[in-house]
C-alpha cells in the first residue's frame, strides 16, 4: 500500500509499505477509498513545531 512517511523536519516521502496485517481473531479491515492532509499534518512538517519521530528512529 502507498503511504506518506515522515522522514523528519521539513520531509515527507510517499512510499510503497507492507499491508497492516490483523492483530487477532476479532479484528476488522477496511477499504480506505480517499484522504486528506489537515492543518496538523502541515504542522508536523514544519520544524519545531511539533514534535514527531521520524520512520526507523
């Protein structure tokens, strides 16, 4: 599956990643058909203004 990934200030990088797998018996998958970027999504990117870790660290 695509998604975007924070790779620290200022950078974000679509990828391909591995598909979320179900943590047990009871579980649900669903078919996510659209999304959007919020405000606080720019804002994360954005350095010092709030805090994220980036993928792998």
């Amino acid at each position: 599956m695509r998604a975007l990934v924070y790779l620290g200030p200022g950078s974000a990088e679509l990828r391909e990643r591995p598909a979320a797998q179900l943590a047990n018996g009871d579980g649900v998958a669903v078919e996510i058909v659209g999304t959007g970027i919020r405000g606080t999504e720019r804002e994360v990117l954005l350095p010092g203004r709030i805090p994220a870790r980036p993928v792998g660290a």
